[in-house]
C-alpha cells in the first residue's frame, strides 16, 4: 500500500485526477480523517475535495506509473505547505 497527499486547487483538478485513476486497475481511495471514498467516483472526490488534508491510498506496492501520472497533485501539495521564506 502506497499513500501520498494531494491538494487539487480546482474542479478541473478534481475531474483529472478520477480520469486518471480509473485508467489504471488500481484499487485507490482518498482519506480524510476517518472518511475514506472511493478515488474513481467523481462524486466521492467532489464531497473531499475541500478538505485541508487529503490523501491518495493506493493497494499496491507497485504502482510507479499511475504516481508518475500524478506528480503534479503531490509536487502541489508540498509547494503549498513549504514555509515562505522572504
């Protein structure tokens, strides 16, 4: 099992991202808290989108190519929790 945060910072991002996922045959959920939904249905991603913290959960130990895919959600994420620095 794999886990990885993600930030979507539009519903285009939100829509991509359940595109992406359901092309590969990965079981993947996101979790927010307690609350886990289904990572390919795009009205289970719409209800979590808002949260502060999200995280991708994907059962698998090898699944470098759908990460590959969505380096752009994680590498967002840790853009918008870096300390700014003046």
């Amino acid at each position: 099992m794999i886990r990885k945060p993600v930030v979507f910072w539009n519903m285009d991002s939100v829509i991509k991202l359940t595109e992406i996922i359901s092309r590969y045959h990965y079981e993947a959920e996101l979790l927010c808290g307690e609350v886990a939904v289904n990572a390919r249905s795009l009205l289970d991603v719409v209800a979590v989108h808002k949260f502060q913290t999200v995280e991708l959960c994907i059962y698998s130990d090898s699944c470098e190519d759908l990460l590959k895919e969505l380096d752009l959600y994680m590498e967002r994420y840790r853009l918008e929790k870096q300390p700014m620095i003046c």
